[in-house]
C-alpha cells in the first residue's frame, strides 16, 4: 500500500510540472557572476638562501661578581649602581675589628710555637751531651731530636696563619677588580659580609657582544671571526650591523640541543649600550624552495590570509594561505596554500565571487 501511494504521488509531481510551466511559474536560472578585472600574476617557485633567526641579549665583554674575603659587618657603601668606577676603587668598607682580633690571635699563637721551639732545642742539645757521655739513650735522644723537630713545624705553622690574618687585616675594603660600571649592589650598611657573599657586580665598560644560542644542526657554519648581521630591538634606529663570533661554546645543551654563540658588536662600544638588551643576529642557511607572490596579491579578512586563484576555466577562486616573511624584493613568502605556478589576482578590494569570470588588466 505505502509503495503505491509514493508511485502515485511521484506521477502527480511530474504531470504537474508542465502545467507550471504553462502557467508562467519557470523556476529562475542561477545568475552569472559579474566578471572580475585584475591584474594578474604568477606564484612564482624560487630556490633562495635561507637565513635563520637567532635571538639573543647583549652582555659585557667582562663581568664579576665582588665579594669580600671575610666575614664583617659593612660600615660603609661607596659605590651605587650606575657608578662608573677605577680598578682598584673601594666598593664598600667593613669593620676591622674582627680581622684585627684574628691577627692577634696568630701572632700569640706564633710566640708560643717559639716558645716551645727554644725548650725543644734546648732540651735537644742537652741529650746529645748526655749521649756522648753514653749518660742517655738512643732512644732518649731521639725523642728529643723529634721534640725539636715538631716545635720548629709549629713554629712555620704558625708564621703562616699570622701571614694569612695579615692580609685579611688589611683586606677590610671590598674594591672594584677592574675599571667599569656598577650593575648590581646587593649590599646596605650594617649587612653582614661573608666570603662568597656577592656584594656588588662590576661590568666593563664599553665592550659589548650579542649572546645567542644557535641549533647545533647549523654550527657548522659558524667559527670564531665569522661575520654575522645583527639589529638591536631596542635601536632600530641603528638598523643592522656587523657582529663577529668571538666565542662559540664547546658543547650543546642537552635540553635545547643548542650551542652558545658570543658576537663582539664592534662599532657599537661607543654607544654605551647596557648589557640585557634584546637583539637578533642571522644566520645563514642552506637554500630551500620558496613560492613568492606579490604583495599585492594577499588579501585579509578575519584574521585570515587569502589569495584569489584564476582557475583553468578562467574563473575567480579563493584560497587560504600560510605566510612567511618578506623577502628582498619585496614580495611575500607563502608556506603554505600554494604548490607554485598558480595565477594570482592583484591589487583586489575583497575576495572576488566563487566563479566569476576573470578578465586580465594591464
């Protein structure tokens, strides 16, 4: 039943469709889109030398990190950063008194050590007349003789340590290694300074290099003395420059699989630049293909790059694209969305029409 009921109603739908038509009721036919005028142009597949982006920072070409030979309580802070500083230049002073107390304590600890030097020798010679009179033993002599020799190393030990206590003495002053700039101070008055304690950091002045770190697949084109572009992120005004390899690490980091790499900036000393500063170098690298297309011809929408492509009917259609850089020329590297060989509109306002017909313009 069901079956001849949808047979009917099936030859009832095809017998209508004449009388439709009779009665002036044409289904519309599908509107022609209005032809496009462009320019056109080719995505052009090129084989171009690569270069790679290396981030990095700037540094001084000497840092240190200063710090006092002993414990003491700071007095007096001389230095603040920013400070341009001599070598040799007092940092920050530290209470002597503790120092002082060590180097009397040696010097009593050596007068005793010659105090019982002189016994021991004394005592020494007294056996070796008594032996000669066979009035003492072998043994007692050598006890003595070992007596005098162990008060005389005590006594070196001793002239050491009221050397060691002397310098330090003196070693209240905590003083710039070299002549520089103050970066760092880590110290007030009153602190407790203890060796290994950092108290300042003095960079040199001047010099300065870009630290990067390049992949350990291209080290092998670079070596110290090796030139490489550099621009500074906050400089643009100096646009790019020359920076020379003056040191490359020995040995990659295993998390990164990436090599340190130090370039002297040269002509940028004068500048006094600031260590820390962000930059870029670039890095040559092994050609690879590349399909360029004219600026021109990328079109955004929503965030989207798009491309219009004349089919080979002749027809408008449109593509997403992934883009790269710009390169020399000023045209724009595509990624992705292209295979090359493809003819491109230019110079469009929007994405033309699914379809429409495309006319060249000079």
């Amino acid at each position: 039943m069901t079956v001849t009921r949808i047979a009917g109603t099936a030859m009832l739908l095809a017998a209508s469709l004449p009388a439709l038509a009779c009665c002036g009721h044409e289904l519309p036919p599908a509107e022609e889109p209005a032809a496009v005028r462009a320019t056109l142009a080719i995505a052009e597949r090129l084989e171009l030398a690569a270069t790679v982006e290396l981030p990095g920072t700037t540094e001084a070409a000497r840092s240190a990190v200063v710090a006092s030979r002993v414990m003491a309580v700071v007095t007096a802070v001389r230095a603040q950063v920013g400070d341009e500083v001599n070598a040799g230049q007092v940092l920050a002073e530290l209470d002597p008194a503790a120092s002082r107390g060590q180097l009397a304590q040696a010097q009593g600890a050596l007068a005793q050590a010659r105090a019982a030097l002189a016994l021991a020798e004394t005592n020494h010679r007294r056996f070796q007349k008594l032996a000669e009179s066979d009035a003492a033993s072998a043994l007692e002599l050598d006890l003595a003789r070992t007596q005098s020799e162990q008060a005389q190393g005590a006594v070196r030990q001793a002239q050491g340590a009221v050397e060691a206590a002397a310098s330090l003495a003196g070693d209240t002053r905590v003083s710039a290694p070299f002549a520089g700039t103050v970066a760092a101070r880590l110290v007030e008055v009153g602190d407790l300074a203890a060796p290994g304690r950092p108290l300042f950091t003095v960079e040199s002045a001047g010099s300065r290099r870009l630290v990067v770190r390049v992949p350990e697949s291209l080290l092998g084109a670079l070596a110290p003395g090796a030139r490489l572009p550099v621009a500074l992120d906050a400089r643009p005004d100096l646009g790019r420059v020359t920076g020379t390899v003056v040191e490359v690490a020995p040995g990659a980091d295993p998390a990164t699989h990436s090599v340190q790499v130090k370039l002297d900036l040269g002509d940028l000393d004068r500048l006094g630049l600031p260590s820390g500063y962000s930059g870029r170098a670039w890095l040559p690298a092994a050609p690879r293909p590349r399909i360029a297309v004219p600026a021109g011809a990328v079109l955004r929408r929503g965030g989207l790059a798009l491309v219009a492509v004349r089919d080979a009917q002749g027809r408008a259609t449109t593509r997403a694209v992934t883009l790269g850089g710009e390169l020399p020329d000023g045209r724009v590297e595509v990624l992705s969305g292209l295979a090359g060989g493809e003819t491109l509109l230019v110079g469009l306002a929007s994405p033309p029409p699914l379809g429409a017909p495309v006319e060249s313009r000079p």
